[in-house]
C-alpha cells in the first residue's frame, strides 16, 4: 500500500469514525433536549389551564352532576398551542372535552390519570389513548387544596417523531457538510504531505537516508550540518575522527552545540552572516581550510552545511615522508638485532655448545618472564596486563628503565571500562618513555607505573624522568593538538584523550614536578562511575 493510499485510508476512517460518533451523540441528545421540552411545555401549560376559573368551575358542577359546557372553551385554548389534546376530567375521570365531540361525557382511557386524580402527582408517560400513542402530561385541578379532577395534555407520537425527524435532518446535513469538509481538508493534506516527502514512500525515504548517510561517511572530507542555532544536524564520520578524535560517536554529537567541538568553526559560523566563506583553521599542527555553505529556511534562519579538509602542504607531506623514512629506518635496524641474535644461536647449536645456547636464550627471556610474573601475580585485568607488557618491551627497545610498583593491583572490569583504562594507561606511559627517553643525556630514563583499585577509587600513578612540562603549555596541555613533543607524530591527542575519558567518568588528572626533577601524573576515577 503506498502512502498516499495509507494516509488516505487512516484519515477517512479517521473522519469517519469521529463523524458517526458526533451525529449518533448529537442525534441522541437532540432528541432527549426536544422531549425534554415537550414534556415540560405540557406541565406548564396544564398547570396553568388547571388554575383557570372557568376550568375550575366546569369541574366542580361535573362533580356535582350538573351540567357544563367547557368543550368549545378548551378546544379553543388547544388551538391557540401545539398540543394535539387537551382533555379535561372530573374527580371520575369523565371526560369534560376532548377533540372528538362524541368522546365527551365518557370515562377516560388509559390508567395514567388516575395518579394525578388520587395522589395529587403532575407526571409525563407515553401512554397510547383513543387517538393513538402520544406524550401525556396529567396536571390535578384543585381547590381549597381538594382535587376535583385532572387535566391530560398530549402530543401525538406520530407529529412529534416528524419534528424530531425534521431536526434530526437539519443537523445530519451539517454533520455531512463537516464530514465532506474533513475530507476535502484531509485530501488537500495528503498532498501537500506527498509534495513535502518529493514523492517517495516511507521505504524509498529511509533508503535514500541509509545512501546519503554512507556517501557522507564514504567522502573523505569533513562534513558538518548546523542549523541556525548552530546545534549539529548532521556530521560525517572523517568529521567525527578530526573534531573528537572518535572519542564520541555522531549521536553523542548531534543535537549538541557545534562550539563543543570546535571553536573556531564555530567563530566562522557566528561571521557568515548567510554568505558562502572560506577559513583556515587549526586541529593539532595540521591546518584545515573550511568551506561554509548557508541553508536558509523560509522564517529567514540560517543554518550552514560546513566541509572542511586538512591543507597538506609540502612541508607537512615533507614531515610525513620523514617519519614514515624514520620508522622504516628502525625496524631496519631492530631486524638486523634479532638477525645478529639467531646468527650467534645459530652458531652455538652447530658448534654443539648447548649449554652456551640455553644460557644465551635463558638470557634473553629471564628479564622478560621476571616483569611478566610481576604483571600477572598483581594486575587480574587481562587487558591493562597485556598492555603494560606491551610497553614494557617498548621501553626495553627504547632503553628507558620501566618500573612496576610491586603493590599495583587491578582487577576485573567490563569490556567499556577496559577499554577507558586502556586509553589510559596506554597514553600517559607513551608521554612518560617518550618524555624520559627525550632526557636520556641528562639523567638517566626511567618510568615509574602504580596502579591500583584498593579502595572506591582506581588510582593510576605515572612517574618519568623527563624535563617535564614546558611552562608555556601548561594551561594548555590537556587541549586537543597541544604537545610539548617537537619531532613526533600525533602531536597533542594523547593526553586531549585522556581528559576525555577523565571527563567522562567525572574523575580527576593532575601533574606535577616531583622534588626528585621527575614528572607525575596521576589519574583519580571513582569505580562506581567506570561499572555505572
């Protein structure tokens, strides 16, 4: 079913049902209002001919057995109201008139009367008499307080049901003129529904949806949608790795404020003013040109579609190409080790001397197997443990003394919090060897490692024997692309990624110059945030 036929089927159903539910209620109580009214018309009217004195002394001499003559009298009040009879009776229920002249002078029929003739009641029944069913309303005729007879005033059913019939026509033709204006409304609705959706069906809306989505995601250009508030709408997936390094995802980005992410973006937005501009910017040392386009909606708000890519000079092509040159340069050299070290085995085995190869092997692992022990007997969190061996053998390579603090401990946690203290550990060990091996000719490196979750608290302990942190930095140092590295690659995301992930478990970072020339850092998350 297409939806135009969809809407076109709820909507008219829709009307439909509210249309019959409102004619049956107004119907029901039209109705109810018209009797209502009849039946106190009728009371009324019979109270009053009841205190009429000519009424009054026409009853007296019928009850006394003389002659009367209130026919012609009564038949002239009718005619002068809407009532179809008016039929008077004595203390007997002998009827004084009635509109057939041959009916007067005889007992009236129906039990009704006989309630106001002996309990004195005003009362309204359905009753059917000789002129056929109708609504009588019986009024009593007193006085001095005695009843002396009774009044009966009808509405035939047949007069009255063509009224209400008449009324109820009146009001279905404007129910139906409502009905037809609903649908005409809805009609028009639907099509400007099918014009605002280009056409297209709810399945083609979210295909189209999933296509742009994986074209943004596939442009290797930084995309931003703000609207006029400058809340994201919309981000692709290279803007999310440059803005938040893929800390946050896009939903944890969209809806939020685009000077979140970036200042500076958000400065070009503010400076737009509706216009097509162009802007250089800064992520770190890499420089960014942003390309901003206005969308302007018809209230004269206006919203910016952002694109903006990294500006790959020579020179940063040139650095790029150094470092790729350098690291090839190392791993040259660190197979040109091991090479040496399979030769010199290599030679003991052909030689026979085995118990020289088993020392020179037992040599080689003893370091390792002795921190490995350490790692596994006091960090239970497999993760944590594989990474800190991991850099242990960096700062084996790196000949930066590494240290495990004998009383560390860490146990278990889920995956998410694994990956946190990952992000963690990892980062601020890297900063530390880097840092101690940058100051290898002054004093010798070395990194200090404490770890432990003892208490309510996970408290992470680097110490390095670096220069420390360069005092211009300083305030900054946790920003995103800030680095005190000079030569390196990635410049200022380690430690922006380690406040992210402080922030978000709401914990502390702090750093100091120890009274021993060494830099500390030390992290303080709460558990109950990290398993929450």
């Amino acid at each position: 079913m297409t939806l135009k036929s969809y809407l076109a089927l709820i909507t008219l159903s829709t009307i439909t049902l509210i249309v019959l539910a409102v004619g049956v209620v107004l119907g029901y109580s039209l109705q109810k209002s018209y009797l209502d009214s009849i039946s106190q018309r009728g009371l009324e009217l019979g109270r009053v001919i009841a205190h009429n004195e000519k009424v009054i002394q026409a009853v007296e001499l019928s009850n006394q057995d003389k002659a009367n003559d209130i026919q012609s009298y009564v038949e002239m009040l009718r005619a002068q109201t809407d009532a179809s009879y008016i039929v008077v009776v004595n203390k007997d229920a002998i009827r004084l008139s009635h509109p057939e002249l041959n009916r007067v002078g005889k007992h009236f029929v129906g039990d009704d009367i006989y309630q106001a003739l002996r309990q004195g009641k005003d009362y309204t029944k359905v009753a059917v008499g000789t002129l056929g069913q109708a609504i009588r309303n019986s009024v009593t005729i007193r006085k001095d307080g005695q009843i002396i007879g009774a009044i009966s005033i009808g509405y035939l059913s047949q007069p009255t049901s063509e009224l209400i019939f008449k009324h109820l026509q009146e009001a279905g033709l404007l129910v139906g003129f409502v009905y037809l204006l609903g649908i005409v409304i809805a009609g028009f609705l639907i099509l400007k529904l099918k014009r605002t959706f280009l056409s297209l069906e709810p399945e083609e809306i979210v295909q189209k949806f999933k296509e742009h989505e994986l074209i943004l995601d596939s442009i290797r250009d930084g995309i931003v949608a703000i609207d006029h508030e400058q809340n994201i709408t919309a981000i692709n997936s290279m803007a999310i790795e440059w803005l938040t390094m893929n800390v946050l995802s896009a939903s944890q980005v969209v809806g939020k404020p685009l000077s979140n992410q970036s200042q500076s973006l958000s400065h070009f937005a503010l400076e737009a003013q509706g216009q097509i501009t162009q802007n250089r910017f800064n992520l770190g040392k890499l420089e960014f040109i942003a390309t901003l386009y206005p969308i302007k909606v018809k209230n004269g708000d206006v919203g910016y579609v952002i694109v903006f890519f990294a500006d790959h000079g020579e020179k940063s092509l040139e650095q790029e190409l150094t470092a790729t040159k350098n690291y090839a340069d190392l791993l040259r050299a660190k197979t040109h080790e091991y090479s040496n070290h399979l030769n010199v085995l290599s030679g003991m085995l052909q030689a026979e001397r085995y118990v020289d190869a088993i020392e020179f092997l037992q040599q080689e692992s003893d370091g390792d197997q002795v921190v490995l022990r350490q790692i596994i007997k006091t960090i239970e969190n497999s993760a944590v443990a594989g990474l800190i061996f991991a850099k242990h053998n960096k700062a084996k390579d790196l000949k930066v003394d590494m240290l495990i603090e004998s009383d560390c401990q860490l146990g278990r946690y889920p995956s998410t919090t694994n990956e946190a203290l990952v992000t963690l550990v990892g980062n601020l060990i890297d900063n530390a060897l880097l840092a101690a091996w940058s100051n290898r000719l002054l004093t010798s490196p070395f990194v200090k490692l404490y770890i432990s979750d003892r208490n309510a608290h996970i408290m992470i302990q680097i110490e390095d024997s670096g220069a420390g942190v360069d005092e211009k930095l300083e305030s900054r140092i946790l920003d995103f692309g800030v680095s005190s590295k000079h030569n390196s690659e990635q410049h200022g995301i380690g430690l922006y990624l380690v406040k992210k992930v402080v922030d978000q478990y709401h914990g502390s970072l702090d750093w100091e110059r120890s009274e021993m020339n060494t830099t500390v850092f030390s992290i303080y998350l709460d558990k109950r945030a990290l398993t929450r």
